[in-house]
C-alpha cells in the first residue's frame, strides 16, 4: 500500500469497535496523525470545532444521527476529504445525495482491501486540495502586493509630483539600488502601514 508521505490529521467517526480496529491498522500504517475516534456525531460535530482534520471517515449509522449532513458541512470547508461507510442497501442512495458535495462513500460490508484503496484516493484529493490552497495563497499575496505599490505609487503622485512612469520607475530603481522588494520600499514609503486607500481599487497598475 502506497500513500503519501505528508501526515494526515484523521477524524474517525464510527462506533463499531470490529470496524475501528480495521481502519485504524491502516492509517497507522499510512503514517496519518493525529488519529481522533468519536463514536457520535455530537462527538465529531465538537472535535471539527477544535481543529479541521484532513481526512474525515464516518461510518454509518451513528448512534444520534445518520451522519451525512456532518460529511457534507465537512466536505464543503475546502480543506477537508470525507469519506462515508454506508450499508450496502443504502450506499445508492446516500451516494447520489452526497456525490455532488465531494463526499466519497463505500458500501458495507467492505473489505480491507477497499478501504485501502479508498485512502488512497483520500490522500491523493487531499494533496490536490493543498496545492490549489497554496496557489490561493499565493494569487492573494500578489494581488495584496499589487494594491501596496499601487498606493506608494499615489504617495508619489500626490505628494511629490511625479507621474506614473515616474513613480513607477522610482519604486524599480529604489528597490535595485538597495537590493530589497519593491513592496519594501512601498511599506517603507507608506511608514509600515497598511491601511486602506479610497483610491486602492482605481489606482494605476
């Protein structure tokens, strides 16, 4: 069995002890941790206030509640892979309300062959999910970065009567001779402060 070499923080909600026993063998074995069991969905609805787990397993039933609203509020974070254990007679079902949340489910009895395989595919989406995290992350940091020259660039403006080109060329040249960002030298412009501009939206690019 092969798995991703990031850990995984689980979430395992399941109160059979014959299930748990399986599943848990083969997280441990996948190196994911922290491995949390609740038997309840009051449980987990608490443990998903304390943290967000990577992955998420709920076998169904549970003792207070189905469990398929709790996977799809966890499913819809963005952060969080849901994985839903339903019985065979119901997996059809349960599969189509959930499918288009981005609940994976499995039927049961299942075998540890499948749930083997079904982490597998937990981690891999799971891994997916962070890479369009960080690429988030990182379009929202250039945005941040856009809006903070584009407002030294009206400190310029207005308050030393450079043009545009100028002001642009000023921020280039400053951040060159002293080898730091340009985004330095605009902090350093607007003394370390990042408030808001009424012109931050309609300043020049």
């Amino acid at each position: 069995m092969v798995f991703l070499q990031n850990s995984r923080s689980v979430l395992l909600a399941s109160d059979s002890d014959q299930f748990n026993q399986m599943i848990l063998s083969l997280l441990s074995a996948s190196g994911c941790a922290p491995i949390r069991v609740v038997s309840s969905v009051g449980a987990a609805k608490r443990a998903a206030l304390e943290q967000v787990f990577d992955l998420v397993i709920v076998n169904t039933p549970l003792p207070d509640d189905f469990g398929t609203a709790f996977s799809v509020a966890q499913s819809g974070n963005g952060q969080t892979v849901v994985l839903m254990l339903v019985r065979a007679a119901l997996h059809e079902e349960i599969h189509s309300q959930v499918m288009d949340r981005g609940v994976f489910t499995l039927p049961k009895p299942t075998t540890k062959q499948a749930l083997s395989m079904a982490l597998q595919w937990m981690n891999t989406t799971r891994e997916r999910l962070r890479r369009v995290e960080a690429g988030t992350k990182t379009a929202e940091q250039e945005l941040q970065e856009l809006r903070l020259l584009n407002r030294a660039k009206w400190l310029l403006i207005e308050q030393r009567g450079m043009s545009e080109s100028e002001a642009h060329h000023f921020l280039e040249k400053q951040a060159m001779d002293r080898c730091i960002s340009k985004r330095r030298i605009a902090e350093e412009l607007l003394g370390g402060s990042d408030t808001r501009s009424p012109k931050e939206d309609s300043s020049p690019a």
